[in-house]
C-alpha cells in the first residue's frame, strides 16, 4: 500500500495509476485533517463491491457455511478441472 498527498499525486498521476494496474497496488490519497480517498484498480474495486454483495445476503452466507462444514466432514465431491 502506498501513500501520497494530493500535491504529489497531481505530479505523478501516471505513475500511481500504472502502479495501481500494474501491480495492484492501493494508494491512499491523504487530503489533511483524517479525510482521504483511495485509489483501486477497477477490478479490485468490482472485486469487493460483490463480496459486499454475496455477504448481505443471510441466506447465501447459510449456504456458504453449510458448503464449508460438508467438505470438512468428507462430504465433498470431486471435480475434474480438466473436464468442466
């Protein structure tokens, strides 16, 4: 995770975006007096608006942890990858 202040990030726009895709980075803009704003690759950012998503559901969250407990009791079953 990087930092920068706004001043800087205006100067090397480019080079945190680049750093952003490139190599997933995150970059926390600090604007003073504990406001900022953080920079995401669009794809971290649709990443975790579905994880929000998957985990406001009640039901899916159920369903998730039934799965978790069935592969722990050997319940599980097989999936050739190669096959699918």
């Amino acid at each position: 995770m990087k930092t920068a202040n706004f001043t800087d990030l205006r100067s090397n726009l480019k080079g945190y975006i680049d750093s952003v895709i490139d190599d997933s980075e995150t970059v926390i803009v600090n604007r003073g007096k504990g406001t900022g704003v953080v920079l995401m690759s669009l794809e971290e950012y649709n990443s975790l608006k579905e994880t929000e998503y998957i985990m406001s559901s009640p039901q899916t969250m159920e369903e998730i942890r039934t799965g978790e407990k069935d592969l722990e009791a050997g319940r599980g079953i097989g999936v050739d990858m190669d096959k699918l």
